[in-house]
C-alpha cells in the first residue's frame, strides 16, 4: 500500500533532516557506546532545552525509555500509579511489570488525564507489609487520547505526589506534539513544574530509532549506566542515536514539525465536523482525532486508508496526522468518507 494512512505516527518514514544527519554521523570513525563528540553534543542539546542539571541516557525504544525510568525510581515492593489507557498498561506487554517487579494501579479516566483525586484513591496502607507500596505518578504527555496536560495540571500532580513521597514520570513518546500545542519550551511544562523523569521520544515525529532517558531528579540516575546495560539498550554506535537528536533539538525543529502534525489533525478534525454521521470524541489537542463511524463504512474504509479502531464495540476510530501528512492527505480521505456514506445511504 503506497497510500499514506492515518494508523499511527510510527508508520510514517524518516524526515530528510534526521537522514541527512544519520549520514553525517556516518562519515567518520567514533568512540563506541556514547564516548564520541556526538552523543556529548547531544547531551548538551538536552540541557539547553531542559536545564543544566537534567542527565540524559539514550535507549532503542520508547518501552524501554519508560521501563528503565520507572525501575530508577522504584524497587520491586513498590507500585507505579497511572491511567488505564496508559502505554505503559496496555501497550508494552506486561514489561514494566516484569521488569520493574512493581505493581501498576490504575486510575480510570474519559479524557485520558488522572487526577488527584482518582490518584489519592491508591494511596492506602502505607507501611502496610501485605500492600504494594505507590512510589511513582506516571502520566503520558500527550496522553493516549490525545488530549494536553496544561501546566497547572502538571504542576498540581507533581505538588501531590511530592507531597505524598512519591515521583512524577513523564511518558513524553510525542512530547513534542505537546510542546507544540501549549506553545511552551519543553522545561517549561516539565522540570519547571516539577517533573522527575521522563522518556523523550522522537520516532514519532520523523526520527528513524532512539529515544531520551531524561532525569530531571539528581537523585535518580545514580547508577542508571549499569540498568541501562543490564537492560541490553546500551548502544555501541551511539552516535547514531546521538546525530538524530542533535538534529531533532537543533532551532526547535522537533516542534515545528510537531506542530505541522497538529494542525493537519485540526483540518481534520473540522472536515469531518462537516459530516453528521460521524462523531469527534476527545478534543483534539495534539495529532489524533478520535471518531465515531458509521460501521458500513469501517471495512472498505480501512481497505483504502489503513487505521485502527479504538474501540470496536461502538467503532470509535483513532486517526493519526503525522509530520508528512498533507492537507491533501486530509481532503481525499475525508472526500472518500463522504462518498461511502453517501454510496451506503446511511
């Protein structure tokens, strides 16, 4: 299938600036596993945008960006607290469980943001030997519907958790789309409110492979460089980790191409408003759009754009824009919609 679809960022290609940089890094021998001139200017990079104090560690995917930041600040007794639609709940296979040894309770949630108040729910039986005992707030930034923490939202879970001796990690796999929607640098909305680690993706948003590690709490990382290699996500040709983020932080290109992935989701979002038997269910605050469709069209649909189901008791359609979606992209997907509903007399 040549045809762009709207499944998941992930599928989209490589952008030409991170090839060009890949290629860059390419040219000459390096010092292998993170020792080389790029992966110090990548880590540079990093504390520009997140401050001096933040350490970084580069990792091959985003499940393991999450899982090695939740066991810094954890130890198999303790529990990690987070929504139901998490990633870390149901999208990575039972690893932070496996791997961290902690268990994860659950907050319910319709918009995909948790609140102190469902949070607070969890936090019983401390010093209790028979209970798991909560240490870390995980939250997705943006969350898996879709939707923006604001940064009271974000400084009001950090000011609870810190208060209740626990720690705030950031799922941030499209940190970018989120630095883009509040229009904030990224220390803004994270080690400014009180954020204490967070996994920085990039794959998303046109890099090939690598994610970020980012301890924001110097307490943390102590030791972080013998998990990591336990963990098999220590590279030797790091640089090629390095040289993509690099040119992903360089002038704020990673927001502006976020931000491109956003406003093709906006155009979405008010083309398909203009058909009435289809339904927006989240805002739309990022590069996803969630929708009711009509389930005549769900089968030919998919066969002509590719897309998943959200929910496939009441066919709620997630749609995903990503940095190479073009507004023509939009218009002859939802032209095809119209014309199905049309053809299907619904």
């Amino acid at each position: 299938m040549n045809k762009k679809g709207f499944a998941s960022d992930n599928n989209s290609g490589v952008h030409p600036y991170i090839l060009a940089a890949i290629e860059d890094a390419n040219k000459y021998h390096a010092i292998a596993y993170g020792d080389d001139d790029f992966t110090k200017k990548a880590k540079q990079k990093f504390k520009q945008h997140f401050g001096t104090s933040a350490e970084v560690f580069f990792v091959f995917n985003g499940t393991a960006a999450n899982v090695l930041s939740l066991k810094a600040a954890t130890r198999q007794h303790n529990a990690i607290i987070c929504s139901e639609f998490a990633h870390i709940n149901v999208d990575e296979c039972g690893a932070p469980e496996r791997f961290t040894g902690c268990k994860l309770l659950i907050c319910p949630t319709k918009n995909g943001k948790i609140t102190v108040d469902e949070i607070e729910k969890h936090l019983h039986g401390t010093g209790f030997q028979h209970h798991a005992q909560p240490k870390i707030i995980s939250v997705s930034q943006p969350n898996e519907l879709g939707t923006v923490y604001s940064v009271n939202e974000i400084k009001t879970v950090a000011q609870f958790a810190h208060a209740n001796n626990l720690l705030l990690h950031v799922d941030g796999a499209r940190l970018a789309n989120a630095a883009a929607s509040l229009n904030l640098e990224f220390k803004e909305f994270t080690a400014d409110c009180g954020v204490d680690v967070l996994s920085f993706g990039g794959t998303k948003n046109g890099m090939m492979f690598g994610e970020a590690v980012i301890f924001l709490n110097p307490e943390l990382y102590e030791n972080f460089m013998y998990t990591r290699k336990q963990a098999m996500q220590l590279a030797s040709k790091m640089r090629f980790i390095a040289a993509q983020f690099i040119a992903y932080l360089n002038n704020n290109k990673c927001i502006e191409t976020a931000r491109h992935s956003n406003e093709m989701a906006k155009l979405l979002e008010t083309k398909i408003k203009e058909i009435p038997q289809i339904k927006i269910t989240q805002k739309v605050e990022s590069n996803a759009v969630f929708a009711l469709i009509p389930p005549e069209i769900y089968e030919d649909l998919q066969k002509e754009y590719f897309f998943y189901l959200w929910n496939e008791k009441n066919y709620e359609a997630r749609w995903m824009c990503s940095f190479d979606t073009t507004e023509d992209d939009i218009n002859k997907f939802v032209e095809l919609i119209k014309k199905m509903i049309q053809t299907k007399k619904y």
